[in-house]
C-alpha cells in the first residue's frame, strides 16, 4: 500500500504527464554556442567588463562589508549602503525617494498587494504582468480588468466605480512595455484620465529601463510625467544587467511600502555586493549613452530587414526591444523557433496558455551587441521556414 507521500508524489507526476501529454511541459535549458536574441540584456550590461570591473573595484574598496545581509533590513539587514544606493536612484529617477526590493516580481507583489485595501478599486490592463496579477490577487480591494490599452473601456470602468457615490481610493495598474507584446501603454493619455476620475497610476518600467529616456530612466521620465504617476517599478536584471528592483516614488510612499509590503518587510536583504552592483550598473547607464542609442540602431535595422524580407507576416505593434512573429499555434511556433535554433539563433517560441490561443509567437530580443549580419541571418532563418501561416 503507498504511503501518503508516495501518493502526493504521484499525484505530481501525473500533473507533469497531463503537461507533457499537451506540449506544455516546462524544461530548463542552457542555449550554449547560440547567438543571443532571447534574453532582456538589451544593453549588453550583463557581460559588459567594464561594469564587472566597476563592481570588483567597489567590492575591493569597501573591504569591511559583510558578505551577505544577515536579515531583512527591518533588522540587521539595514546598512547606510542601502541607503545612500536608494537616495541615487531617487535622483537618477527624477523623484523623491526610493525603496529597494530583491527583485521587480517582489516589488510588484508587494505594492500590488499592500497599496490598495478593503474598500479600494484596482483598475488593471488586461496584460500585466504574472507578478502584478499575483499581487493583484493578494489584495483586499476590488478588481477589474481593461481591455489591453484601450483608454475607452477604462474610463468607462473608471467612470461606474468613482463619482459623488463611490468610496475609496481607485488604482490604475500598468506596464509602460508590455513583456509580451513589446507595445507600450498611452502613458500620456492614461495619466490625463487618471488625473479626471482622481484615480492614482502605478507604471512597471521593467522592460522600459534602460533603454528609454534621456539617460535610460524610463518612459515616464521620456514624457516628463514622473510628478503625475504615484509609483514606478525599475527593475535592474533585464538592461541594467545585475538584479533587484526599486519602487519609486513619494517619500510617503517610500515609508508606507516599509510597514506594508510583506516582500520587503520579511525578507532577507540584497546583500552588499548586489547593493554596490547596482550603483555600478546605474553610474554606467547615466555616463555612457552610446550602447543604448546603438540598440535603437539595431532595432530600426532590424524592422526595415524584415520589412522587405518578411512580408505579409503577422507582428505585434511594437517600438521597444521586444520583437514579437505571430505564429498560430503551439506547434508551429515550436517548428519554426527550431528553425532559427538550428541556424544557430536562441530565439524561444512562446506558447498558450502564456499568450492566447492564436497568438503563439517568436519572442525576439534586440540588443545593443547584435551586429547586422547577425540579425540579417536570423531574419534569413526567419524566410526560410515554413509559413506558419500555411503549415
């Protein structure tokens, strides 16, 4: 007779084997000798020498730190560090303070979950981000979706849930570069509409910093909108190339996301070196413009090729780094990522449940270190698969 782990863990086995069976098993998986057009190191940051030699030197001058942070910072984890790192970023962000989460799914959690209370409304676009719905999900407030940047639909939820009836505070929940789609939101728009019902607008940057902005602060920076958003979320492992995430915004802010965000109140802190890595990383972004405008380059390069080498295929309406190939289904869009894996591209094949059903696709990323005749081969691959749209 099985044991009650032996039947747990064969109820878990035949979950992976229902997955398995529809194609929609998840594996870990090196792209070892491929040239990278997947990951969100748009700047080329990550392997950038000069930063892990910024970062070696920080660590060498700074010998008494501890290795690690010992607790969270609401105990021994607090360092003056922290603090003098969080009052850079609040500068470079052009607002008043900063606070630093571990990473941008914790900092979504965390002011998703905290931010609105029992009695609020939480207006959230329908294609935001897994940890903005997770927050989304921890919060007592009510919550309703948007269709995807359609500024009609919003204000007429906006317009039912505030007026001289409603009660409690309503909040707007967005992404400024769509992870998916590699659209932006109607930043300037959204704001105006906010500003109208007395809602209060929450931006996650993560796909956003880096690249946009006078020196890679964002989109809301771009716009000069920073004193009309409540909240933005900069996360620093995509362009920035290290890791964490900060909340921006209001002093007030800062110090309600100190009592109430559970992410930050009960963990262990990023410890030092992740601390003086992000200064590092930061330092380079605001002295060093010519990878980010070299990545735009890039990118103008790359829609004109496939605008005379791929015509008639179907891409999302995008103007960031995030270049997305429609490929109806889940097995046509394996098929042909296998083609460009083959031709030595590490490109991934994004499938449903992830995105809707119809809208499988190819998740290309551009970045700074892509050279032309990489991508004119990629694109080439591109031509020479199939047309998904025939197979």
């Amino acid at each position: 007779m099985p044991t009650l782990t032996q039947h747990a863990l064969d109820t878990l086995a035949d979950r992976l084997a229902s997955r398995r069976q529809a194609g929609l098993l998840r594996l870990l998986r090196t792209a070892d000798n491929l040239i990278d057009f997947c990951s969100n190191d748009y700047l080329g940051m990550a392997r950038s020498p000069e930063l892990r030699a910024a970062i070696q030197q920080a660590d060498y001058e700074l010998p008494a730190l501890r290795t690690g942070a010992t607790g969270s910072r609401l105990l021994a984890g607090q360092t003056a560090l922290a603090n003098e790192v969080e009052q850079a970023l609040a500068t470079q962000y052009q607002t008043e303070a900063a606070l630093i989460f571990n990473s941008g799914y914790d900092a979504n959690v965390g002011m998703l979950a905290c931010l609105p209370q029992a009695g609020d409304t939480l207006l959230t676009d329908e294609l935001i981000h897994a940890s903005m719905i997770d927050g989304a999900r921890l919060s007592y407030a009510k919550r309703h979706r948007f269709r995807h940047n359609d500024l009609a639909d919003l204000e007429q939820q906006l317009r039912s849930v505030t007026g001289a009836a409603a009660s409690g505070q309503v909040f707007v929940a967005v992404e400024s570069v769509y992870s998916m789609d590699g659209d932006m939101a109607p930043l300037q728009a959204l704001v105006d509409l906010c500003d109208r019902y007395g809602a209060a607008l929450l931006v996650d940057e993560a796909h956003a910093t880096g690249v946009f902005g006078p020196r890679g602060e964002g989109l809301v920076v771009a716009l000069g909108l920073q004193d009309r958003v409540l909240a933005r979320i900069h996360t620093f492992g995509k362009a920035l190339g290290v890791h964490g995430a900060a909340v921006v915004g209001s002093a007030v802010l800062r110090d309600y996301l100190i009592n109430f965000a559970r992410p930050f109140i009960y963990s262990t802190a990023l410890p030092p070196h992740s601390l003086l890595a992000i200064r590092c990383a930061h330092l380079l972004l605001s002295t060093q413009p010519g990878p980010r405008q070299q990545l735009h380059d890039r990118l103008t390069y790359f829609q004109e090729q496939v605008s005379g080498k791929l015509p008639g295929r179907t891409w999302t309406n995008s103007q960031s780094p995030i270049q997305c190939l429609i490929v109806p289904g889940n097995h046509n869009a394996r098929r042909v990522a296998t083609v460009a894996q083959n031709a030595g591209f590490d490109v991934r094949a994004i499938l449903s449940p992830t995105v809707p059903v119809g809208q499988e696709r190819l998740r290309i990323c551009i970045h700074a270190f892509n050279t032309e005749p990489e991508i004119d081969r990629l694109v080439e691959s591109l031509f020479m698969a199939e047309d998904p749209e025939q197979a």
